[in-house]
C-alpha cells in the first residue's frame, strides 16, 4: 500500500502525463479519419476497394469533424491555462510560510554539515570557505529577505461582507494545513497541498484541480469532447460496417478510432451529466459528498437599526440566537479604542441552515447555471469569460446565497418576512442568547 506522500506525487505524475497522452489520441484520431477513411475510401479510393469516389461525402465528414475538433481543443487549451496558471488558489498564511522556511533553512542547514564534514575529512582548511557557502545558500533562497504572505486573508475581508460562512464560534473556518482562513466552499486540495477556492475535484485529465476559475470550462470540455467522439464513432462505426459487408475486411485504423472514440464519449457524457447536474444544483462535488445531511453555519449581519434592541437582553427583541461582534476588541496596548463602537461593530447572528439545504441554491436551474456559465448564450458557449462565481466583488458575500438565506434571516427577524407583515416575534431561534467577541 503506497503512502498518502507517495500517492500525491503518483496523482500529480500521472496529472502531467495524461494531457499528452490526450492529444497523441486526438493526432491518432484525425489520420484515421482524414487520410485512410475519407481520402483513401471516399475521395480517391484506392484500388484494392474496388468502388468510385464520393468526394461530398468525404468533404462533409473532413469539414464535420475539424469544425467539432476546433472548439474540443480550444476549451482544452483555456481549461489547461486555467488549472495550471490561474487554479484558484488561496494565500498561505504566515504560519505556514514560517514553518517552511524554517524546514527549508533546517534543511539547507543539514545539507551545509554534512558537505562540510565531507570536506572537513578530506581536508581540514577547508572549514572557513564552507561557512560562507552556508552564508551564501541562506541569503540567495526563494524566499530570502524576510517571510510575507501573498496576500494574507485577515479577518476584515470576511466580516465586511454581510454573509460568511463560520464555524459555531462566529469566526471563518480555518485551514490547520494552510494556516489560514477558508473563505467559503473553499476547500483543501490534499495532491496539491492548498485551499482552492469552490473547488469542484482533483482532475488529472486535465492536469490538476477544477475549481471556480476553471469549472465552466471543464463542461463546455466535456460537452464539446461528447459530441466530438460521438460524431467519430459514428462516421468509423458507419464506414467500418460498409467495408465488412463489401469485402469482408476491415481498416484498421478505423478500428481503433472506434475503441478510442466509444471510450471517450462513454467517459464524457457522463461527465457532462454529472457536471451539468452540479451546476444545475450549484453544488461542487466535494458538497455533493455531504449534499442530503450537510448543516452550514453562517453568521449573518444584523442590520445596524437593530443592533441597539438586540444587544438588550431584557428587550421582547432580544434574540436567542448567538452573535459574534467584529472587528476583535482586544487591541494592541497604546493603540485608541475605537470611539463609537455602537456604529463600528459588525454584528453577526450565527444560524444554521437545516441538515441538507443548499444555502447556494439560488432557486431555478437556469439562475444556478448562471454563476458558472455566464449571462449569454456566447459565455455559455465560448470559453472565453470567467464564470460570474468567481468575481468576489460584491459586498454582500463570497458567492451569492439564495431563498435559504432569506428564510433564515427573516425567522431570525433580521429582515420583514415576504408579505411585508411586521413580525410578532423577532426570531425563531430555539438557542439561548450567547455573544462571542473575538
Ligand atoms: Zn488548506
């Protein structure tokens, strides 16, 4: 049984290898069609078959099949650029870059000894130049000059939106691995040792994760590769049949192009259907995983009118669910208190969804399908755009969250329910009241 070490680094292996394995497939495939089926049948037969040429029909099939190759390499292309380059990933936190360097340093530190005391063996004046090499190591490493985060995700970039995801304490979740906090359906990737923003699943078709930056690209992939290998197993499986019937023989390169072609479209309609299905659902396969028993925290904001009457509690308002307030209080000795906390703070209630319900679920198919395809036909169609998911712009939340979000806050009475009627009481919260300052 391999180690998880030794079967993160086989994934990643075989992740770089199956990518050329693919196009040697696609370069197999289009000589099959091209020259043996329709030059050498349809065009301009040879001899040994003994019939006349059929030049439309072997031009319709030449013409079919580049212009369903186009759009399947391209997509390719944009979805390799985009798991390689641009995956989505989030920042490692200081910690964790810390304790790198610090291995990294102990490492180079061993490596230094151990040269040195091969050196020192062989000759002893050797010893000062050896100090220096250490010296020189120390200062020239990658990340020399000092630890600093990419971009360190503090606590502000999650309580200055209005919904966040949290754990039952009010605080984001944390990665123990990263170091740093997840922002939500952020997920660890185990292969490729980072938090991946809505990462949908490790893929080494493709050459590694697909997540938000890359997950619209991976349907328009396997939707166009679907009707790619099917049109090829077509045209083979059709011409395969006539030549068996006609001289009892069969091309071989037809053949081939028949297990290759059966294979892939086999593997990408189910791919489609799977992925389509999560878009559908707005859920990522990892979610899916959990999708019928999953409970999500969230901390919701509580509307600044309504602070006054919830922090009271002997207030009829006061709620009974837990809040936590932000930015943290404890503040650095000789730094000013803030003067007017009651307009500063950032109040969250802290609710959970019931077990199974998608707080992402923006309610119709066509609304979920949205934030991964796009607004229009041609950003569902090219791959062009970033998916509307991935632009985390917006002040209200990481990803949009629909009609369960609604509901929450409008049983927690954070917001008037949908027929504008005043709420008798102002939650629904079965907790006791409970607030959490970090
Ligand atoms: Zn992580």
């Amino acid at each position: 049984m391999a180690s998880p070490a030794a079967q993160k680094r086989a994934n990643v292996v075989v992740s770089r290898l199956i990518p050329p394995v693919l196009l040697g497939a696609v370069v197999y495939a289009s000589y099959a069609v091209t020259k043996p089926l329709c030059i050498d049948y349809l065009i301009h037969p040879l001899p040994s078959y003994d019939r006349g040429p059929r030049v439309g029909a072997g031009a319709a099939i030449l013409t079919v099949y580049y212009v369903l190759l186009i759009p399947m390499v391209v997509t390719y292309l944009h979805l390799y650029y985009h798991v390689l380059w641009n995956p989505g990933y989030l920042p490692i936190g200081d910690q964790k870059l810390q304790d790198d360097q610090s291995d990294e340093n102990e490492k180079k530190t061993k490596k230094s000894h151990r040269r040195r005391h091969r050196k020192s063996v062989r000759k002893a004046e050797s010893e000062k130049t050896t100090q220096s090499d250490t010296d020189v190591e120390r200062g020239l490493g990658p990340t020399s000059g000092g630890v600093k985060s990419e971009s360190d995700l503090d606590l502000e970039s999650f309580y200055t939106k209005d919904v966040f995801v949290c754990q039952q304490d009010g605080r984001p979740l944390w990665c123990s691995t990263c170091c740093q906090y997840k922002t939500d359906r952020a997920h660890h990737c185990r292969e490729l040792g980072r938090c991946v923003r809505k990462m949908d699943h490790f893929c080494p078709w493709v050459g590694g994760v697909v997540s938000e930056t890359s997950f619209k690209f991976f349907i328009q992939f396997v939707v166009y590769t679907c009707i790619y290998c099917t049109f090829a197993l077509i045209v083979s499986a059709y011409f395969t049949a006539e030549i068996r019937r006609n001289t009892g023989g069969a091309n071989p390169y037809w053949c081939v192009c028949i297990g290759l072609s059966a294979l892939f479209a086999f593997f990408t309609a189910g791919m489609t259907l799977s992925s389509v299905q999560m878009g559908i659902f707005n859920i990522t396969t990892i979610e899916n995983l959990n999708r019928r028993t999953a409970v999500w925290t969230l901390a919701i904001r509580v509307p600044e009118h309504m602070l006054d009457r919830l922090w009271d509690t002997q207030s009829p308002w006061a709620p009974t669910f837990p809040m936590v307030s932000y930015p943290p209080e404890a503040s650095t000795p000789g730094q000013p208190q803030e003067t007017n906390p009651s307009t500063e703070r950032h109040v969250f209630a802290i609710l959970h969804t019931q077990p199974g319900e998608n707080p992402f679920d923006l309610g119709t198919p066509i609304k979920n399908l949205r934030q991964v395809m796009g607004h229009s036909i041609a950003d569902w169609l090219l791959p062009i755009k970033q998916s509307p998911c991935a632009d985390h712009s917006s002040m209200e939340s990481h990803y949009a969250f629909g009609p369960v979000v609604t509901r929450l806050k409008q049983e927690a009475g954070l917001v008037p329910p949908d027929n504008g009627a005043v709420p008798t009481t102002p939650h629904s919260g079965r907790n006791q009241p409970e607030k959490n300052t970090h």
